[in-house]
C-alpha cells in the first residue's frame, strides 16, 4: 500500500525458495482496489476503498474452531445486528448475486476451466499408497497417475 509502511517484521530466508516453482522476487505497487470485511479493530480500513459492515460474534450465527480443542463452538445472535451491518455470510452472498448477475452481460456464454483437486488426507487415495511413502511424480519417481499418484483433474463448466 503506497503511503504506508508494510508489517513486515522479517525478509524471507533465502535457503526456503521453493524448487519446483519459479520464484519471483517481492514487488511493491498499488492495489487498484482494496476491500474490508472485518468487524474487528484493525487498522486495514483505513487503508481500503471500501469497508463493508461486518456483523460482530454477538450480532451472527457462526462457528469457531481451532486446532487448540477437538470441538467447534457455536455462536447464537445475542442481538440483532446493528445499522448496516450484516453477517459475512450474507455479505458474500449478496456480493456473488452481484457478480453473477453482472456476468450475464459482461461474460456471455459459458467457459470451461481445469481444476486440480489434492489427494485428501485419510482418503481412499491417500491411504493406498504403497507403504505410505509418497513418491514425487513430477521427479520421475513414479509414473503420475491422476487421482492416485498425483492430484486429480476435473472440468468445470
């Protein structure tokens, strides 16, 4: 963000480049647009071109989990929310009928993409690799075999 100072609190480690991937040094410019949705008190909207009213915890039906505890918590609205603001959820959702709604004119027809999809943990997939050794397909180590020996691949329309 020009007119500002990053958070930066280290440089990246040189000895922690990735490998299979080209790397390309940090590059510092403008952001053409910046958009805020968070309820809490941080200094980002001062910085965004818009902010949007986020509902807070005590305003919102929502989950909390983490990796300290093996369960989820709830959240129950203790009011209603206040003003303007509105739960993440509807944010997004009125946000994606915009851009739908908007694709119709701007975006005619219908488009085809690639999607790769990880091999996940504890799937059948996963679990029948071979001695649960993972060998690198894209190292030669193993004939890539899509969906077993290496991320599956989809079209989405």
């Amino acid at each position: 963000l020009l007119g500002s100072r990053s958070g930066l609190m280290a440089e990246p480690n040189e000895d922690d480049k990735p490998e299979e991937i080209k790397w390309r040094e940090d590059t510092e410019g403008k952001l053409d647009l910046l958009v805020s949705l968070d309820f809490r008190m941080t200094a980002t909207p001062l910085y965004s071109d818009i902010v949007l009213p986020a509902a807070t915890w005590y305003e919102k039906h929502d989950l909390s989990s983490t990796d300290m505890h093996p369960f989820i918590h709830p959240f129950n609205p203790a009011i209603d929310p206040l003003w303007e603001s509105r739960s993440d959820w509807d944010i997004y959702k009125t946000l994606s009928k915009a851009v739908s709604e908007m694709a119709k004119d701007y975006l005619p027809g219908k488009f085809k993409d690639v999607v790769t999809t990880p091999l996940g943990h504890d799937s059948k997939q996963e679990i029948s690799t071979e001695y649960g050794i993972v060998k690198d397909w894209s190292k030669g180590e193993i004939e890539g075999v899509p969906g077993k020996t290496m991320p599956n691949f989809s079209i989405v329309e």
